[in-house]
C-alpha cells in the first residue's frame, strides 16, 4: 500500500473517532472496507491503537492558530509520558521528566488536519538505554498506557460533575498530568476533545470545555492533608470504569467511594460483590483560600494485589 493511499485512509478514519452516530456509521464502513480490501494492508490503520485529539475555539468559529496545536501536542506527549513513567517505576509522583521517559512513550504523529492529530500508539523497539524493567507487557505500548489512563480521568462531556470530582483523590501523578495538560495554555478558550482506540478495540473519549479547565485549574490546586493508610473488610459494591470510581460497603458505616487506578480496575471488576479486605489511602483536601473538604479515598490495594502507583513513594523525589 502507498503512503499517499494510507495517509488518506488515516485522515478519513481521524473523523470518525468521536462517539457520535453519525461517527461510528462511518467509521463502521470504513472498517467494512479495510476487511473486504485486505490486500491493500488497511485493516491495521482501522484497528490498531491511536490517540486522536482536536482544538476548538468557540469564539472564532472553531479555528485556531497552528501553533496552539503544537503547544497541545507538546502538553499531551508531557501527560502521557508522565503516566507511562508512574506505571513504570510504580510510583504514586513523577516530579522529573527525563528524555529516555519522553523516548519510551512517544507520540509518533501519524496525520493532522485543521485543529485536530492524530498519534500511533503501536509498541516501539526497545532502545539500547532501556532494560527489561521499561518494557510495557506485550503488545501494549507505554504510549497506549499513558494516553488511555489520562482519557479515562478526564470528564465525557460539559455536565460529567462525576468525573470532575473524582480526580480530587486520584494520584498525585493524575493530578499533575492533567495539570501538564490545561495549565498556563496560550489560548484558555480552547475546547478540547481526547479520544484513544486501544490496540483491543476499546475506544475511550473525552471531552473539555474551556469553562471545565477553568474549574480544574483551580480544584488541582489543593493541599492533602491528615493523610492516612486504612485497612478494612467489606464487600465492593460497584465500579464506574470509565470514570474509575470504586464503591466499597464497610461492616459499619455509610457507602466509601473514591479513586481507583487503572491498574487494579481488572481486580476490582473481578471481586464485585465479594467480601474483600482493600486498603484506602484516606486524606482531607485544604483549599489556598483554607476550606477543608469532607474525607476522601483511593483505593490502593485489593485481595493482596496493590496499585501500582503506591501512596508510600508519594514523596519521593525523582
């Protein structure tokens, strides 16, 4: 197959990754197409992982400049390499980023068009500088990793409160990542929209307003406090995954819920209903203005099985 003839097939593809009808009709056919033209070697384009994001302005008839996309493009390779590099070191904070953290999750663009890219997400080859602690299980890039743990945190739309809230006891790291992502912008007017395919078919989205950035900016800037590590014996009651938000039914006492980490999701869904014993990473927030939140909660260990973003490397340096 071409390059001229793939790149067009990817672009076509980049507009149907959204959630709407009219998008997955379309995106439907074009799947139906690389299938039935197998030869032509598209099916891989329709079906491998992908990160696709695309910048609005409202109030410029949805254009922007160029180099606002560059800058975005910029924050989310920050985010996502951030994430990638917690998992990796299993880490609850990564302060520093180092060039080799940028290397082993990158973003390779694959096609853009007006406000709007598109990045490869298929595993990399290893690169001499990485030992076999760097490398992500097989058939997953850190890339994908990364990228699929920020859309995930992220709001599905303009009155996803739920989401909004829950990154309040989400990971330093979380935090920090969508701080990479919305802090400072050089247009705060941007409407945002994230959407990830992953390499099993799964697709996630996102999606920002300016208004919903404006609000996280300030809720990121928090203080923990009264932080604790608690133990307990109870039944998991639900899991919310798109929003990762655990609910766990105490012998005594109202209902917890809070944050879990995409990697004790699977755990999690697995212990449904069960009585389990779990630790919580227990916290108040303070805000700069010095009101203090009710208690909060992330889940961090299940039937054994810990995060692996563990609270006990929260203040490490890098």
């Amino acid at each position: 197959m071409s390059n001229d003839l793939r790149d067009k097939y990817v672009r076509a593809l980049q507009t149907t990754e959204w959630d709407d009808p009219l998008s997955r009709l379309a995106r439907a056919g074009l799947q139906a197409s690389a299938s039935k033209f197998s030869g032509l070697g598209l099916q891989n384009v329709a079906t491998g992982p992908g990160f696709n994001f695309r910048l609005a302005n409202p109030e410029n008839g949805g254009l922007i400049a160029a180099h606002e996309v560059g800058d975005f493009l910029q924050r989310v390779q920050k985010a996502v390499a951030r994430l990638a590099k917690a998992r990796r070191v299993r880490r609850a904070d990564v302060v520093r980023l180092q060039p080799l953290d940028l290397s082993v999750a990158r973003l390779d663009v694959a096609a853009s068009m007006a406000g709007s890219i598109i990045v490869d997400l298929q595993p990399h080859v290893p690169t001499a500088e990485e030992d076999q602690e760097d490398l992500a299980p097989a058939g997953v890039s850190w890339a994908e990793i990364g990228a699929v743990e920020l859309v995930r945190a992220l709001p599905e739309g303009p009155d996803d409160e739920a989401s909004m809230d829950s990154l309040f006891s989400a990971s330093p790291v979380m935090r920090r990542a969508v701080a990479d992502l919305i802090s400072d912008l050089p247009n705060p007017k941007l409407d945002i929209s994230l959407a990830v395919q992953r390499g099993t078919g799964e697709r996630i989205s996102s999606v920002l307003s300016a208004g919903q950035a404006s609000a996280l900016r300030e809720r990121l800037g928090v203080v923990r406090e009264e932080r604790e590590i608690i133990r307990m014996q109870g039944r998991l009651d639900g899991l919310r995954t798109r929003r990762q938000i655990f609910y766990f039914e105490p012998p005594s006492g109202s209902e917890i819920h809070g944050f879990v980490d995409d990697s004790l999701v699977s755990v999690v869904r697995d212990h449904l209903d069960q009585e389990v014993e779990v630790a919580l990473e227990s916290f108040v927030l303070r805000s700069a203005a010095g009101r203090r939140s009710q208690r909060r909660y992330r889940l961090i260990e299940v039937a054994g099985q810990q995060s692996q973003l563990p609270p006990d490397s929260e203040l490490d340096e890098d």
